[in-house]
C-alpha cells in the first residue's frame, strides 16, 4: 500500500549574516546550508492501518507527509503508494487520497463551504447521490449543518476544520494523510474530531497516517507509532511496545492525609520523589509488583489519593525528546 | 457536459463568486484605474491641443486622438486586464499545494479563472463603451468591426495570461517577481501603442517593433476598432507563434520549477 525505501530529501537553502552588512553581502555571495529534511527512511504500511508519525518540530514529518502527497519531490530513494510515485502527481493517485492540514486552510476563504464542496464533488467525479448522503452523514456527525451556506472565514477554527475534513472526506480517499488535525482546537472540538475519524476508519477501512503533537490523539486514534528525529527513523511499532520501551515501570503517585516525618522502607526501591510538604510521592514500580506495593502502601498510610499514569506514552515521548540518546539504546 | 468540462464549468463559477465576493472592490479594482487613466490622458490631450479642433498631431486630430485612448482603454480591459495572478507569492508562501493534491492540474485552475475574469471584462468592456457612446464621446462602431476587435482582444489575451503565468512561474527561482511585472507592464504600455500611439515613433523603431510581439497587443486592436486595419491575418499569425512559444515556455518551466517547489508552511 505504502512504500518506502531509502527515502531522502535534502534542502538547500542559504545563511545570511545579520544587519544591514550582512544583507549587503548576501546580495553578491550567499553560503549555501544543506540539510536533509529526512534521511534514508524506510517504511512499510498495509492497507487499513492507523499510524502515528511522531517527532519534535523539525523532525521531518512534515517533509515525509509531502512527499507522500506528492506536493514535493524526493531527492532520492523509492515510494510507491497504491502502486502510483507520488511525485508524478497521476490523477488516479491524488483521486484516492486525502490531505488534511490543521495548520493551512484548503477551503476558499470567500465562498461558504457547500460551494467549495460542489467544486470538490466535480473535481474528485462523485455521482449526485452519493455526494448528497455523504455530505448530510457527515454534517450530521460533526453537527455543522447550519454553517454550510456560511463564508469560510466567517467561521471559528473549530468550525472550519470540521468543514475542512469533510472537504477532504467527500471522495472517500483510500489514503488520508492528517497533518496535525487538532492543533488549536478546544478540547471538546479535539474530542469530536477524533470520534469522527475513528467512525471514519471504521466505516471504510481507509489507511490513516497522522501526525499530531497531541498524545491523546495518537492514544485515541493510531495502533502503530513511527518516531522520526532528525530526518531519521527512530522507532516504528505498536503503541503498547512504545509504552514500554523504557522500561516496563509505572509511574505511581500516592498523597497522604499527614505529613510523612521519615522516607517509608517500603518506597525505598522504587526511586520515590517526595514533595517538598512530604505529603505525597511518586514511584516507579515495575508492573509485576505494583499490586503488593499499592495494597501494602494503602494498608500501611492514610492515603487520600492514589494515580497511575494515564498516559505513558506522553511521558515516553518527553523522555525521548529531552534525552534523543536513549533511543539508540532502544532502537530497532 | 462530460466530466471534465464540467471541472472546468464549475472553476470558473467558483471565480465568478470569488472575484466578485467584495463588491466595491471588485468595482474599483476593474474601472478605476482605467477611468483614472482615460481622464488624465483626455485632459493632458486637451492641453496638448490647446482646443484646437483643426490641428494634426502625428496625424491625429484631437476627437480621433481620444478615440484612440478611449479603445485603448477597452483593448486593456480586454487584452491585458489580467494582471491579478500572482503566482510568485502563491509558490512562496507554499499555496499552490493544495493545487498539487487535487485531480485538477494547477494550469487548469488558473486557466478557469482566467477564463472567468474575461467574461467579466467584456462585460465591463460593453458597459463602458455603451456609456461612454451615451455621453457622445465615441461613436460605436459596426457589430462586424465589434466582433473583430473582441475575437483579436481575446486571442491577445491568452498571449497575456501565458506571460504572466511566466514571470510567476519564475518565483519557484525567485522570491519576488512583482518588478518583473511592473517592468514588464511599463514597457508594455510604451511599446504597444497604450500611452501614446505608434505614429509618435520613429519610422525605423516602429519596424523594429514590428518583430515583437508588442504593437500586436495594443496599436492593432485599436485600429481594428477604429476601421483602420487591414493585415488582422499577419497579426494572428504572429501571436499564435508566441503564444505557442511561451506555452512551450511554461510547460518546461514549471517541469523544472515543480523540483525545487518546498511547500514551505506545507
């Protein structure tokens, strides 16, 4: 479905010195910078699957996402998706896929979005009927019937992603390509989207790739992660193996009614950070002791409140992104 | 309608809705100037003849000098009314992408709107010919002459859409390509016969021209529209070689150009 193979793309742009001087110079003699955006990168996705294309800024996942839509062209290596090169831009290729960007409004700012949508509905081919159930099945879901006859740039950010996936929906694209789907939006308006994808994938068994710097939008939506830090591939695998990849420890915390006037025993193993009231701590505790640790804790103090990470892979990925060396030791 | 036609018929309402979105701009931005334009030259005319009805300028008297500025105004509405493409910035700011994803090509999209923008001209075109024969200041021509004039201003046209599209398509190379146009547009309007009429040049440069495409965009639809032209064939000819040339022009260099294109801001 997808395919990636030594995929690279290298930028060339130019340094300029700062100030007046430097803008002289740079009108004779500019040193060219050349980055690769992504290196050698290698990638495998069956049809139907979700994938997290995760990294910090930079990282080149919006360089990768381009190339697979096709809006750029590799330097070098392969890629084949749904049998077309991306980069030759075929009308049967970009017909089957979608791009949506939370960053960058596809929708005419100065028409209402029914009108983009019949552009779409001539561009993509879609029969009458099937245009018209689509469009009032998914105005439905995202509750948006009201604002169809509305001036894009009449509508909040919220609104308008919802008008924009739909825009990018109305064709039933085989591959759908999410670049940061969520950024800016309240968190109910991030929740709805995410709930519209799901039923989306369910429904059709689209292929998702996502990127998003959102968590809870990779937990919610994807089962396979693919990191990329500085152009290169760092991890590529399911969510659960992710969770753990440093390290099979949970991260507990427990708040106690008084004071602690002396380090517990029982903590001791478990690295326990106190707070500075000495009123709570946090553990980590590896999975196979965390029931004997929890009940012998709860049997032993007055503990008002009790957490365990709800989200590991928000904390995986932090410890990633501050210490990128650890993934060496992880990597595949 | 097949599919594709209809692609192209629903671009170019889609344009239609967009160019007239802001309606007191869309007024302005399509007569002001060229009113602007007409009354400074009608007063700067009235000084240089001094009232004088009888005088010949360069062959001209003062009623066919304003006939002649006055068609001039319309052939640029016509001809050379599309200037709004700004392809550089499109192509800078990473706004063609979008373009890029849908199974519409770019030329297409831009050729709609294009298409869509010329209908709206000749519309402003009638309007204003039929106010300005209300108010006695032209003498509207025979339908025949009409319909010459406006198939050539339309041919011309595409010869001037597919040079815009040029100097854009060079800001994939480029940051800027704004002076380009307006380097181009100045000379233009010298060079075709728009500020002042071919007559004024020497006899030797206006030869010389001859060999550019520029008296054809301007000087000749004029005269056709004032019954003064006889070789539309030859001028056809010529245009077409351009036009042909430029479009082999862009197909290449947006070949080139799409390469370096980085989509920045996505």
């Amino acid at each position: 479905m997808i395919s990636a193979k030594n995929l690279t793309k290298q930028f060339i742009s130019s340094k300029k010195k700062p100030g007046l001087l430097g803008a002289l110079e740079s009108l004779f003699y500019r040193e060219p910078v050349i980055k690769n955006a992504v290196e050698s990168f290698d990638l495998e996705i069956n049809q139907g699957e979700m994938i997290g294309l995760l990294g910090p800024n930079g990282a080149g996942k919006t360089t990768l996402m381009k190339m697979f839509t096709g809006i750029i062209v590799p330097s070098s290596g392969e890629l084949k998706i749904l049998g077309h090169e991306p980069a030759q831009r075929h009308k049967e290729f970009r017909k089957n896929i979608a791009l949506v960007m939370g960053q960058k409004s596809q929708l005419w700012w100065d028409i209402p979005a029914m009108d983009s949508f019949l552009l779409l509905k001539r561009y993509y081919e879609i029969p009458e009927l099937e245009f018209k159930q689509r469009v009032t099945e998914m105005a439905a879901l995202l509750n948006v019937e009201s604002l169809m006859n509305i001036h894009v740039r009449r509508l909040s950010l919220g609104e308008r992603m919802k008008m924009e996936l739909m825009a990018s929906l109305l064709h039933s694209p085989k591959v759908i390509f999410l670049d940061e789907p969520t950024i800016g939006l309240d968190l109910v308006a991030q929740e709805n989207i995410r709930q519209f994808i799901l039923d989306y994938h369910r429904k059709t068994h689209a292929t998702l790739i996502i990127t998003s710097h959102y968590m809870a939008d990779v937990q919610a939506l994807c089962q396979r992660l693919v990191l990329i830090f500085d152009g290169k591939k760092a991890f590529d695998g399911p969510l659960k193996t992710f969770e753990t990849i440093l390290g099979n420890d949970k991260i507990v915390s427990f708040q106690f009614a008084d004071s602690l006037t002396e380090d517990a025993a029982l903590f001791a193993d478990f690295s326990p950070v106190y707070q500075e009231d000495r009123k709570g701590v946090e553990l980590k505790i590896p999975l196979e002791k965390l029931r004997a640790v929890t009940s012998e804790a709860l049997e032993k103090f007055d503990i008002t409140e009790f957490n365990t990470d709800k989200m590991p892979i928000e904390k995986v990925m932090k410890t990633l992104m501050t210490n990128p060396q650890l993934l060496k030791r992880h990597s595949l | 309608m097949n599919a594709s036609a209809l692609k192209w018929w629903e671009t170019i309402q889609i344009a239609w809705s967009k160019y007239t979105a802001y309606r007191l701009n869309f007024f302005l931005q399509v007569l002001g100037p060229a009113f602007v334009f007409f009354f400074i030259k009608y007063n700067l005319w009235s000084a240089i003849y001094g009232g004088d009805q009888d005088i010949l300028i360069a062959g001209y008297t003062f009623q066919q000098m304003i006939t002649y500025h006055i068609w001039a105004m319309i052939v640029g509405l016509i001809a050379q009314g599309h200037t709004a493409l700004n392809l550089a910035e499109e192509i800078r700011l990473g706004k063609i992408s979008t373009y890029l994803i849908y199974p519409f090509q770019f030329w297409e999209f831009h050729t709609a709107h294009f298409i869509a923008f010329q209908w709206l001209q000749v519309l402003t075109s009638a309007v204003t010919v039929l106010l300005l024969a209300l108010m006695s200041l032209l003498t509207v021509p025979s339908f025949a002459l009409i319909l010459t004039g406006l198939t050539y201003c339309l041919f011309v046209s595409v010869f001037w859409f597919a040079l815009q599209y040029l100097t854009g398509l060079l800001g994939f190379w480029l940051e800027e390509t704004w002076i380009l146009r307006v380097i181009l547009q100045i000379m233009t309007g010298f060079l075709s016969g728009a500020i002042i009429p071919l007559d004024f040049y020497p006899e030797k440069f206006v030869q010389f021209l001859n060999y550019t495409p520029f008296p054809y965009l301007t000087y000749f639809p004029i005269k056709i529209f004032m019954g003064e032209m006889n070789q539309i064939g030859s001028a056809y000819g010529i245009m077409a070689f351009w036009i042909v040339l430029l479009w082999l022009a862009n197909h290449l260099i947006w070949k080139k150009g799409i390469r370096l294109y980085t989509a920045a801001g996505m």
